[in-house]
C-alpha cells in the first residue's frame, strides 16, 4: 500500500484481492453511478455502490475506522471520496489505484473494461 503522487491512499488491485484472500474484510464501496455497476462490480467480494454525487447522503452511513477500499472505473473518481472521507476523519480509507480496470488487467479478466 502506497501514497498517490497527490498523497492519497492506495492499494493495488493484486494487494487488495490478497488481503481478500487472507481472509481480511475491507469495506469495498464503489462510486460509480448505477448503469455502471450493472457492467461490472466486485459485487461478489462484497461491494456496495454509493454514487459519488450521494457522498454526503452516505458517509455518515460508514464507520470511519473501519479499512474501506474506495473504487470506480479508473480511480479518479474514487480518488476525490478517498481525500473528502480523509478530511471527514476516516482513519483506514485508500482508493484502489487503477480502479476496476486494474482490477480486471491484474487479478480477474472475466470483469468487464468499459
């Protein structure tokens, strides 16, 4: 896990899918909007969708130091809740580096690039 070269938070797709694999069980919460979700998700891996334009609807709704993966299509999305959740006082928040296109490129092919 590493810092982006703006400072913020990340995990690689293969560093979160071995976390999963270790049994760990980070939040993963996906800020894309609805018709996205439904081309693809980590639905399976327990992610939730919470639309990047409802953040302050839904962030009160998360426990602030719980680990939280924070995704969209390529991360830059995911990017700015990352630093907005940073600033509401999450303690354990990144944003997975490359999103779900580096999810599909370095752990799971069979996920759709859109």
């Amino acid at each position: 896990m590493s810092t982006s070269p703006l400072g913020i938070p990340e995990i690689t797709a293969t560093e979160l899918k071995e976390r999963l694999d270790s049994g760990a069980s980070p939040v993963l919460v996906d800020v894309r909007e609805p018709h996205e979700w439904e081309i693809a998700s980590l639905e399976s891996h327990g992610a939730i969708l919470r639309p990047m334009d409802d953040v302050y609807d839904w962030r009160d709704d998360l426990d602030p130091a719980a680990e939280t993966v924070v995704y969209c299509r390529t991360g830059n999305r995911s990017g700015w809740i990352v630093r907005d959740l940073l600033q509401a006082g999450f303690t354990d928040v990144r944003n997975l580096r490359g999103g779900l296109h580096a999810w599909s490129a370095e752990v799971d092919p069979s996920v759709p690039r859109y």
